[in-house]
C-alpha cells in the first residue's frame, strides 16, 4: 500500500541540487525508432545519483555532461532505475561504484539487497517513491531543492503527456501516481522530454 504523502515527510525545500543530463525523446529528426530517456544527476551531500541511464545516441556525450558539473563516473553513488526498460537502464555499467536502486532491491557488487523502494531515503534531501502505472514496478525519484521539489518520474512521458500510457499497465495505478506527484512535486523531469512545472499537467 502507498503510503499518504503527509506520512512521507517531504520537506518543500532542501539540499539536493538536480541537473539534466541528457533530455529525452521519443522518435527524433521524422525517425519513429530512435528513443532516448531523459537522464538525470542529483547531487545531496555526498550523494551523486544518476536517474535513468538509458540509451543515449552518445555515451561520451553523456560522460561529457557529467563532467561539467563536476563527478567522474567513479563518482557516482547510486543509480537509480524508475523502471526496467532498457531505454533507461542500459547505460548502468559506466558507473562502476554504484548502487543500483529498483523497486525492490538495491545492488552493488554481488550484493542483493531486498527492500521496499517507497520511501527509502538516498540522502538528506532524496528519496524514492513507488509511483506504478507505465510499468507495476515504477519508482519516481524526488529531490527537495533550494527552489523546489523535482520529481523523476516515467508517469508522464512529456509535458503532453500522454493523458493515456499507450505502454501502460494499469491505467487506475497511473492515475493516482500522477495525483501523488502533483500532491508534493513542483517540477516533473519525465521520461522521454523537457522538464516542466507542475502548472503544465495539474
């Protein structure tokens, strides 16, 4: 059961600092088989989380945009995965220090680590929540900022939405993720486009 977001304790505001990557897309240049997710750097602390490292057109580009805020790939902490789809996971293995952080498990080496995503806390100001709808076993990743609170998520794939996941699994699941976000999020950084204030779906 998802817990209500009054039981989460989700400040307005904190110390994470987030920056896109690489931003998503879904068909490019009149091409309907090129598909990219929208990759994502949270730093807190200690913390260097990478959201989604899915397919790229160019890894090095990638590697390039990390470096201008500063981490080596060595550097990251945790990756973290909103769900299993390659388009947002394939890229893992260029950070060779990290945990990865799914809906159940967390792994790091050959460690397996069973534990419940919804609410767990990678740092001070970063957490994970259980948002299914586009997949049974989606995570949304929410980062308390200085100017806000972002929240990666796949519930929408743009800022037009789709209103219906043409990929989703449980329409009703969808539905109430999106009420969640909305409840506690003030930008939404989706998974295949630019991010966007909360004023552009609520």
């Amino acid at each position: 059961m998802v817990c209500p977001v009054t039981e989460l304790d989700i400040p307005a505001a904190g110390t994470a600092r987030v920056h896109v990557l690489h931003e998503g897309y879904v068909g490019l240049n009149g091409d309907d088989e090129r598909v990219s997710g929208t990759v994502t750097l949270i730093t807190d602390g200690d913390a260097v989380i990478v959201v989604d490292p899915g397919m790229v057109a160019d890894r090095g580009a990638l590697l390039a945009a990390l470096a201008a805020h500063g981490p080596r790939p060595a550097d990251v902490t945790d990756v973290v995965f909103s769900h299993h789809h390659p388009d947002h996971t394939v890229n893992a293995a260029l950070f060779p220090n990290a945990r990865i952080h799914d809906h159940w498990a967390v792994y790091h080496g050959d460690h397996w680590l069973s534990r419940d995503a919804h609410g767990a806390l990678l740092a001070p100001s970063v957490r994970l929540l259980r948002t299914p709808g586009h997949t049974g076993e989606d995570i949304s990743t929410i980062a308390s900022t200085a100017d806000g609170v972002y929240a990666c998520t796949h519930a929408w794939w743009s800022a037009q939405g789709p209103e219906e996941d043409p990929l989703g699994t449980d329409a009703a699941a969808l539905k109430a993720s999106r009420q969640l976000l909305l409840q506690i999020a003030t930008v939404i950084i989706p998974g295949h486009g630019a991010s966007f204030g909360i004023g552009a779906r609520a």
